[in-house]
C-alpha cells in the first residue's frame, strides 16, 4: 500500500521534500568539526574490524586498500561480527559507524569505488569490488545496508555527474547488481519502485532498466505488472520499461497482458522510441505463447493466430509517414530526448541518430524477428496479403517484404516474390507507393538494394504485362536514389535484359535505359561502356529493339553534354561495318543506327545569341553530312535498304529538331529527287512497252486547266520488273535503282521536310493529293483468269502500289483544314476501299503470289512465309459464274473484306447448295496481308469526324456548274474502325510478354505497327477519348439504321427492301463500334490514380448524350448513366457476333466505377435475351456454322457469370432447352432457347457441367 501511494502522489513534491530534507540534515549533522569525526571513527569498531579483515580506510581523494581477496575478506569480517561478545548488538552500531563514516562525500565516494590492492600482498587479485559492494555480500548485513544506500539515493538524485562523468545514484544502483542472494527480494523490488516515483526521469531509468539485473526470478511478475501500470501512464519511461520487460522472466498470460499494453500506446510513441517497442512486441511473440488454427479460411494452419493478429495490429498501427519529421521537429525531438546522459544501451541507440536511424532501427528489429522466427515472417506475409484496398497500403508493408526477401529463408523470399507479384497484379500497390517509399526512405532502403534488385530483375521477368512496369519503376528509382556502386548494379542488371532477347523483357529494359540517359545523362554516361556491350548481342534484337539501342547510344555518345564521347570511335567502326556488309539485315542495321548517331550529333542547340538559330560547330556537321552520304551511297544498291533509309530519316525528322543547317541539307535535295524519279508530266500520249496498256487514272484535279502531272507508277514497274528479270543490278553494281519500292517512304520523308519546313503548310506539294497515276484499265481483273502468271503477279502488284500511295497520301493530307482537300482526302478513302475489291479478286486468282514489301523494318523484308498467306476461299459458281461487277473508278461501293465477314461466310457453310450458287463471289482475307501495307497514322482517325462535305465548281463566267458532295460511306466507315481496332489492340491490350518463337521465321505482329510503338499508351487512350463524340454519333447512326430497317420490315432484318451488301457493311461497323469501345475501356491505365481524370471525361461522353444539362457527377454515376446509354442499344444488335460485343462492352463499363454486382442482373437479363432470340442473317438464312458456335459459347458463359443463381439457370437450360433440341429435327433448334442448336448440344452439357462444378 506504502509503494502504492509513494507513486499516486509522485507529483507531490511536499513529502519527497521531506525526504530529501531529512537526509540532508544528518549529512549536515554529521559535517560538525572534521577533526572530531577523523578521531571518532579512527577508534571505531567499524575501522577495527574493517582492518583486521583485510580493508585499510583511505582519506581524501585515495581508494581504500584491501589485502586479502573479497571472499577472504567477507568471511573474516562475518567471523568477527558472530564471534564479538556483543554480538547480536555489534551489527547495528558497526551499520552506524557505516552511516557516519559515509556522512562525508569523499569517503562515500571512495566506498562505492573499487578498492585497490596493496602492492605488498600478493593474496589479493588485480581488480577487486568497492567496499559497499562486499559488504553487501554479507547476509547480516545486507538488508540494513541496502535501506542505507536507497536513502543516499535522493541525497544526490538532483546533483549532476561528479568527476569523471560518474553519477552517485547510477553507482549505487549499481552496487545492487548481480548479489549472489537478495536476502528480501519482495522489500527491496517495494523500495526501488518508491523510488521510482519520486526520482527524475534520468534516475527513474537507471532504476527501471536494472530491476532484472537486481531482483529474484519470484519477483519478475509481480515488478511486471508494477511496470505496466507505469506503461500507461509515463511514455517518457516506455523504453527503459521495455528494457526491463523483455529481460524479465513473466509468465504467458502476463506477457500477452503487457504485450497488449504496449500496442495501445504504440500510436502515441515519440520515433525514436519506435524501435525497442517494435522489438520488444516480436521478441514477446513465440511459438510456445500461441496456438495453431486449425479450421480458419483466413490463416493458414501453419500460422499462429495471436501473431497474426499481432502482425496485422503492428502494420496498422506503425506509421513511418509520422518518422519523416521536419527539421524544426526533429530538433526540438532531439533537444527533449538529450536534456540527461543516456543510461542504457537502447536509449543511447535510438537517440543517436535522426528519423532515418530509428526507421533502420525499427526494421532492424523486425528483420531480426523474421529471421530467426519462421511464424512471425509468415504472419507479417499474410497481414500484408489481407489488405484488400490499395489505400490501405503503407509504406511498411514494401519495406517489409523487402526485409522477407533479404532474409536467407528460400521459403521467406519466394513468399516475398509471391506477395509483391500479386498486389502489384490486382493494382494494390502501385507505383505511387514505391516512389513515396524511395523518396522518404532512400537511407534506410540502401540497406536492402540486392533484394530490391533481384524482386526488380524477377519483376521484370515475368510474362504478366501488368508486373513488368512495377519493375521498371524499382529499377528507375533504384538509379535516381542510390550511390555509384547501385547504379551500376541497375545498369548492369538493364543490360542483362536486353542482352536476353526475350520481347516484352527487352523492350521494358531499353526503355527504362532510354528515360535515364534522358533525365540524368551525366550519370549514366560514367556507364556507357557496359550499354555498348549490347551491341554485341544485336542478332537477339529485332530492328525496332535496335533502333532504339542505337537512339540510347548515340545520346550517350554524341549528346550535347559529350560525357560519354569515349565510345564514339567505337560507334562509328561499328556503323561502318555494317553498312558495308552485304547481309541485308546487318546493312539495315546499320542504316538505323547511322540515321540515330545524325539524330544526336545534329540535334539543335539554341544560340546564345539568337534562339533561332544553331550553334551546331562546322566540324559536327562536316561529320553529320558525310555520314548521310555514306548511308545514301551504301544503299543506292538495293530499293530496300534505300525504303528503310527514307523511313529512318522521315521518322528522325518526324520525332526531333535537327539543328536548321542539317535540316535544311536534308530537305534541299528531297523535292528535286522526288519529281525526277517518279513525277512526270502529262502529255498527249505514254510511250513505252507494257504488260498492259498505260492509262491516267484517278484524277482528282480534272478542272485544272494548266498542264498537270502524273505518278508514273506503271512503267516505273514495268522497268523494275524487266531489270530484275535480267538482274542488271548486279551486272551494273553501281548503277541508282529507281524502283516502286521507294515511292512511298520518299513521299513520306519529303511530306515531313515541307512541314517541318513551313510549319505544317503543304501547299508546295498539295497537287501529288488530287494528281492521277499512270496504271492500266482496271476492267482487267475481270479476265484475271485468262491472264499469264507473271501478267497476274504485275497485276497485284500494280494494285499493291497503287494503293500503298493512297495510304501515304491520306497520312500526309488528313490534318488539312480546307473544304477542298478534306473531300479529296474523303475520295482517295473511297479509291482504297475499291481497289481492295479489286485486290481480293486479284489474289483469289493469283495463287502463290508474295506481294511487295511496304514495311521495312521488319525481320525480314526479303520475302514472307507463304503459309501466313491464308489459303483463298473461293466459293463454287455455277457456269455462268457470277460476280460482283466493279464499280466505277472513284465510286464508293466496293466493301473492304472484313474479318467479320469472313466469319460470316463460315456460318453460311451449312446453306444447300443453290444457296452457295447465288453467294457473290469472295476473295481472299486482306487481314492476311496486313504487313504489305503502309501504316496509316492515328491522325487518319480524324476522317471519322467529316461528315456530309460539299463545294460548287464554278464555270468560267464564275457561275456555279456543279455542287460536289462527298460522305463517309458505310465502306469507308468500316475501314477506318477496323485500321483503329488493330491499333488498340495492339497497343492497350495487355499481352504476355513476348517470347522467343520456337519455330523461326514466323511473321512478326509487330510489323505495320511502327509509328504507333513511338507513342505512348496514354497517349494513344488520350486520342481514343477525343473521338468518342463521333464514335457515339456513328454508333447512334448504326442503331438508327437497323431500328428504321425493322419497323419497315415488320421487327426482322431480311424483308423485301433490304440491300444486302449494305446491311452487311452498317453490320460490321456496328460490331467494330462496339469493340473498338470495349478494347479502349479494357486498357488496364484506367485503374491508375493518375489516369482517374482522363476515365471520368471518357464516361461523361456517354453520360452526357444520355442525360444533358447535370452538373458535375461522381464516377458511380457517370457509370450507372454509361451502362444505361449502352444498354439501349440492345433492341438493334444485327448478329449474334454484335451482340457478344455488347455484353461484353456492359461489364467492362460497369466495373469502371461503384459496384459491379449492381449491374449483374442487367448484364444477366440482356445475354438471356440474345440467347432467346432467333438469329437470321440479311439474305434470311439462320445463322449457323462453327463461327457461330464459338460466339454462342462465349455469351453462354457471359450469361451463368452474371446471373445470380447459376443452378437454376443450367436447370432452365437442361429442363427445357436441351428436351426440345433433342426432339427437333437435324436442322431446327430449341423453341425455348432458339440459339441452342444440334451441332452445339456437346458444347452446352460441357459448359452446364462446368459452371455446376
């Protein structure tokens, strides 16, 4: 009850005073004339017995002796004490002699430091206790001699350090360490908590921290629960408390009490505290404490629950955030914590050092305790799994995994790899996190680089394209935050992946080189010998890999800075050999390469003078010119190599600014080799001998009265031809090829010069828009059967060039803003989607036939495999052989051939056979011949835009002769969605990383694709979400038309009045719509915080045509209005194939925002309707086939994944549907489910079975 109310009234310095007061008036008392007290003592029992056992009293500043050892002395001083006569008496006036002797603070100080052994005797050892120290080894006189130096203690608790730093409590405290038997063990652990009470905060620590080196085991709980208690009310002491709780030997319960203690008050630990309470909550955690869970569906049975649940309290609870303090902070932290000298060993540590020491310290301690205990690590794993917010990450959990991975358990480190992979999958931790985490902890994280570079390295190894980029962002702020040697780990590590030829690996690995010579160049030129040594490596590489090698070293060495000028020479022998090589894969090699070092070496550096101007040194460009005339002399030899040189430059000047001397020497020449190679003039008549008759076709420009000019396409072909039929490019080795080949990449480079030139005007060359081309009469693909193979082959290739132009022609004209050559662009679309009829039906007729190259950076552009060509289907005719007879030569009415409807041509594999004899006649699938054709521009997209264009010819009298219009036809509306879904596809859609193919030689899907691998994602998502406008209007206008279709032919597609060819058209463009929509919000960037803005101006798109007028709305309801916009649509799906695309639009939407179980029984309803539908196509036959089988499938499992009572549905299917198909005949379905039929039936059981497992 006294130790009790001693610390209730611990403030109250009113009986502490008296204390205090007492003591010092006997210390005043006993100070009366020194000399009487020098004679007093000198004839003491104290001083008589103390000698005779072997002790001699010193004066003054001299240690007292002793003769004999300690052992020696204590038993010869308690002989004399038992054998005195006045024994029991003796001892209380021999502890009275003590106290006066000790009244005087020399000699007390002189007590309390070790004695010193005469140099005479032998008997005693070289280090020998104090005098108080052996004292208190003797029993009798223990007890009176501890309540002696515990009332010494307040005497000199306020006094400071005396000579040599030594503090008189701290050597009185510690004189009752280590005795070898605490005679009251119970009274003396009441003593020193009163004293703890009263003390300050210095002495209160020293008290506290040696309690488990002063007590006996049988007082540890109960000065536990003392210490507890304490806990919770004075943070100041929660270290020194922990000291002493954790060398306490307490029983389970009572440490699971403490345990619990300390982590209600772990919020309001000051951090430098962080660490011992860290350390002491994990050290408290052991097996022996906790129990297994046997049957938990949240912890594993190898885990503990109460360390689970610890683990888990301890990551909520510990908020390193709250350890990045600002300096002010931080100092006045400091100031508060080193006001006293440190007593103990963790104090001292914590208070060493600032937040970044006590973060280091704290993880330390969590490291030690994962290290050593297999159940804590799996713990810390599972609390980390169980965050299912992304929020709700803390910096804690990345450091914690790295300290798992740093551990030398295989098992900790592959759950470490498993637990990152996964959270970084789903997008709870995401890039945001790990940069905080850089930013705020680069000190600590040092620690733990070799596993943050392996995670990084296994990151960016893995085929998952949603992991790969979190392993970029480790490698990047890796080289930002850390010293020399870890950057030259990530570099080192980066050019491993690129050395290793996987795809998606080394793509990843050269772009994250290439944004750290952007940012920090001076840094990563210190390590541009370890990049040159990819190049060694450049067979793994594709030409697009290569290109941007050689964009990353050639910044290296020949940027503006020179820092990596050290490789130049290396560069330049390198570029030379392969230009010089007559591989055409390494001369490619080394056009690229070429063309990137003139990127770098001519780049534009501002005038200091005038910003206009360069500053590019005559010698750089005496070096930059020779170089662009070695590759154009290099490759003058093969029409190939010339292509891609073209293309290289076009895209250099594309991508960068070249200095106005270097730019102005590339474009003075262009324009004059253009018109001399492939420009003519027209005249009365072509001369020449061809395999066709040479006509002027598709002229746009027929008004003009001043005399015109021609792309002299057909006897530049005819020449080409003829020359490789007599191989005289190699009897004239040096002789300038002019072939079709370089047509277009010319045109290409020359459309970009005059931009760049004239700040994107092109009317210096405006005419090669509208001018006609020289060809043949294309009424001849009519007869293409009649013709010679090598007539057939002139023919496809003719029309693979004549239409390649146009593509060129539209990239170059379709940002014009005049009326005049919007039309001529919206008409050179419409010549395209003819001519590719016309190209169908060539190729049908010309098998075996590989076309011309048109993209040159490919793999390879010397021929392709014929077996990715797809074999023709070509449905039988009947004698007569009906055909498709060919439009005009401008008209508009030719259809592209769509993969839909080719698909659609499989489902009509079933029809009788006077059904095939009325099918128009099908070529062969374009989609197959993609990569013969030049790339268009996401630019071209905004033709979407254009609707109905009109201008007035006028007469000479300036009368209006004629009104012109042109629109975007269903033809071209197809063509330009399925070119934007391709591009989507390709560039939004997460695909496995790409690996290399087992069997060589397979065509690369990249190729085609090259101006769109120069943009970003985002970027491209950006462009998507601009358009979606005139994606809704031309979505709106497919709805319109099948809604008018239905209500005039009484709710079915195929009346009387229907245009068959037409409705097939409107049908794709409906179906593309729709995937096009799909594909754009799958890409995985809209679940990025960063990307929220750009997600929510998408969604008002559709909000907005749905619902005018409101103001601003949250992304819930910009998704419950989107789902709501799209869902009207599903009265007017033409197919089943469209529909599929919009039950699977509805989810993609739903997901976006709120909760998707929201939109389940809709998504659900609306797959139930379109399964309960009988689908016919617009010639009135039911859809069939495997195609339709397939679609039918996928909207199956669309239906049993949303509806809400799975069993119920697949008995509606089995009770009803399955009965009726099996009673109808071969060729009907189920009247109930009218999609279900016979060719189906083992599709469906498969799929019922499935869903009920």
């Amino acid at each position: 009850m006294m130790m009790r109310k001693k610390r209730r009234t611990c403030v109250d310095k009113g009986e502490g005073a008296a204390f205090t007061t007492k003591a010092k008036k006997s210390r005043s008392t006993g100070r009366e004339p020194r000399e009487d007290v020098a004679k007093e003592t000198n004839q003491s029992v104290f001083t008589v017995f103390l000698r005779e056992a072997g002790v001699t009293l010193k004066q003054g500043g001299t240690s007292n002796e002793i003769a004999v050892d300690h052992v020696v002395f204590q038993k010869r001083l308690q002989k004399q004490l038992q054998k005195s006569p006045r024994y029991p008496g003796i001892i209380q006036e021999f502890i009275t002699e003590l106290e006066a002797h000790i009244e005087d603070p020399e000699r007390f100080r002189n007590c309390l430091l070790p004695c010193v052994p005469q140099l005479s005797d032998a008997e005693a050892g070289s280090f020998q206790e104090s005098l108080l120290r052996m004292l208190l080894g003797i029993e009798m006189l223990q007890t009176s001699i501890v309540n002696t130096l515990l009332e010494k203690i307040p005497e000199f608790m306020l006094d400071g350090a005396g000579e040599g730093g030594l503090s008189i409590p701290h050597m009185i405290i510690n004189q009752l360490k280590w005795l070898d038997r605490v005679v009251n063990s119970k009274e003396l652990a009441a003593k020193l908590m009163e004293l703890v009470s009263v003390a300050p905060v210095e002495v209160q620590r020293e008290i506290i921290t040696s309690l488990p080196e002063i007590l006996e085991d049988s007082q540890h709980n109960d000065i536990a629960k003392e210490l507890n208690s304490l806990l919770q009310e004075n943070t100041q002491l929660t270290v020194p408390i922990l000291d002493a709780l954790s060398s306490l030997n307490l029983s389970s319960p009572l440490l699971t009490e403490v345990r619990g203690a300390v982590m209600s008050t772990l919020a309001a630990v000051q951090l430098e505290d962080l660490p011992v309470v860290v350390k002491f909550i994990l050290q408290s955690l052991s097996a022996s404490d906790a129990y297994e869970v046997k049957s938990s569906s949240h912890v594993p049975n190898i885990l503990h629950l109460n360390t689970y649940i610890v683990a888990c309290k301890l990551r909520k609870k510990i908020d390193l955030e709250q350890c990045v303090l600002p300096p002010v902070l931080q100092a006045s932290q400091s100031c508060l914590k080193s006001k006293g000298a440190a007593v103990s060993a963790s104090t001292a540590a914590t208070s060493a050092g600032g937040s970044q020491d006590s973060v280091t310290l704290t993880l330390d301690a969590i490291k030690s305790a994962v290290r050593f205990q297999k159940t804590i690590s799996e713990a810390w794993l599972k609390a980390i799994e169980s965050v299912d917010e992304a929020q709700d990450h803390k910096v804690i959990d990345l450091l914690v995994l790295f300290i798992l991975h740093s551990t030398n358990a295989n098992q900790s480190r592959r759950g470490a790899e498993r637990v990152l992979k996964v959270k970084v999958r789903t997008g709870l931790m995401q890039e945001t996190l790990l940069q905080k985490t850089f930013r705020d902890y680069s000190q600590v994280m040092r620690g733990y680089f070799p596993s943050i570079l392996a995670l990084a390295q296994n990151l960016l190894r893995s085929p998952d394209p949603c992991v790969m980029p979190f392993g970029g962002h480790m490698y990047r702020h890796s080289f930002t935050a850390f010293d020399s040697y870890c950057q030259q780990e990530v570099v080192g590590s980066l050019v491993t992946h690129v050395c290793s030829g996987v795809g998606g690996e080394v793509d990843m690995a050269l772009e994250l080189l290439c944004g750290l010579v952007t940012e920090q160049p001076s840094e990563m030129a210190l390590y541009a010998v370890f990049v040159k040594g990819v190049l060694d490596y450049m067979d793994n590489l594709t030409l697009q890999q290569i290109r941007r090698l050689f964009h990353l070293l050639s910044r290296l060495a020949f940027g503006q800075q020179q820092q990596g000028s050290h490789i130049q020479d290396d560069m330049h022998i390198v570029i030379r050999k392969q230009l010089s090589s007559t591989v055409p894969k390494y001369k490619r090699i080394g056009i690229i390469g070429a063309v990137m070092i003139v990127g770098s070496m001519g780049a534009f550096r501002p005038n200091v003078k005038d910003s206009q101007k360069g500053s590019l040194p005559q010698e750089t460009f005496r070096q930059v010119t020779g170089l662009l005339e070695l590759v154009k002399s290099s490759s003058e030899s093969s029409p190939e190599a010339a292509a891609l040189y073209y293309d290289e430059l076009a895209n250099l000047i594309l991508s960068s600014t070249l200095d106005p001397r270097v730019q102005e020497y590339i474009g003075k020449s262009v324009l004059d080799d253009f018109q001399d190679d492939f420009v003519v003039d027209l005249g009365p008549e072509i001369t020449g001998s061809f395999p066709f008759l040479a006509r002027v076709m598709y002229n746009l420009d027929e008004e003009e009265s001043q005399g015109g000019i021609a792309i002299n396409l057909l006897p530049l072909l005819a020449k080409d031809m003829k020359n490789k039929a007599e191989q005289l490019c190699q009897t004239k080795k040096g002789e300038k090829r002019v072939s079709p080949l370089c047509l277009f990449p010319f045109f290409r480079l020359l459309r970009l010069c005059e931009e760049k030139q004239h700040l994107g005007d092109l009317e210096e060359i405006d005419a090669l828009l509208g001018c006609p081309l020289i060809l043949t009469d294309m009424d001849v693909v009519e007869k293409i059967e009649s013709l010679s193979k090598t007539e057939r082959e002139f023919l496809c290739t003719l029309l693979f060039h004549t239409i390649n132009w146009f593509r060129e022609v539209i990239n170059a004209f379709c940002g014009q803003k005049e009326t005049e050559m919007k039309m001529k662009v919206m008409t050179r679309l419409q010549n395209i989607t003819y001519l590719q009829t016309l190209l169908e039906r060539a190729l049908a007729g010309t098998p075996g036939y590989v076309p011309p190259v048109a993209n040159f950076d490919g793999e390879s552009t010397d021929a392709v495999l014929l077996s990715s060509i797809v074999p023709v289907n070509k449905p039988k005719k009947d004698g007569t052989g009906k055909k498709r007879k060919a439009p005009g030569k401008s008209s508009s009415e030719g259809s592209s051939q769509l993969d839909e409807v080719s698909e659609a041509n499989e489902t009509h594999q079933g029809q009788p056979e006077k059904e095939k004899e009325k099918e128009i006649w099908q070529g062969v699938n374009l989609l197959s011949y993609r990569q013969f054709f030049r790339e268009l521009d996401m630019e071209v997209l905004s033709v979407l835009q254009c609707g109905l264009l009109s201008r007035s010819l006028l007469n000479s009298e300036l009368h209006t002769k004629v009104r012109e219009e042109v629109l975007l036809g269903p033809a071209e509306l197809v063509f330009l969605l399925e070119d934007m879904l391709r591009k989507l596809e390709f560039s939004l859609t997460a695909s496995p990383a790409k690996r290399p193919p087992f069997l060589k030689g397979r065509v690369d899907k990249s190729v085609g694709f090259s101006h769109l691998q120069q943009r970003s994602s985002k970027d491209i998502a950006s462009w998507c979400v601009q358009l979606l406008p005139t994606l809704c209007s031309h979505l709106e206008n497919c709805h319109n038309h099948f809604q008018i279709l239905l209500s005039e032919n009484s709710s079915v597609l195929d009346g009387p009045a229907t245009d068959v060819q037409e409705n097939q058209l409107m049908s794709s463009a409906y179906q593309l719509l729709l995937q096009v929509l799909n594909t754009t919000f799958s890409w995985s960037g809209f679940s990025q915080p960063g990307q929220r803005s750009l997600l929510k101006k998408a969604l008002e798109v559709f909000a907005r045509r749905l619902k005018e007028g409101d103001g601003d709305l949250t992304l819930e309801q910009l998704v419950k209005h989107s789902f709501e916009y799209f869902f009207n649509f599903c009265s007017t799906m033409p197919s089943l194939s469209t529909a599929l695309c919009l039950s699977q639009l509805l989810p993609t939407v739903s997901e976006k925002g709120g909760n998707p179980a929201v939109y389940r029984e809709q998504t659900a309803s609306i797959a139930k309707r379109f399964l309960s539908r009988n689908w016919v196509t617009a010639s009135g036959e039911k859809e069939r086939g495997t195609k339709f089988n397939e679609v039918l499938h996928t909207l199956l499992s669309i239906y049993f994944e949303h509806v809400d009572d799975v069993l119920k549905a697949v008995e509606e299917i089995a009770g009803e549907g399955i009965p009726e198909l099996l009673d109808a005949s071969k060729d009907e379905s189920s009247a109930s489910w009218p999609t279900l039929n016979r060719q189906f039936f083992v599709s469906i059981n498969l799929l019922c079975l499935f869903m009920l497992e």
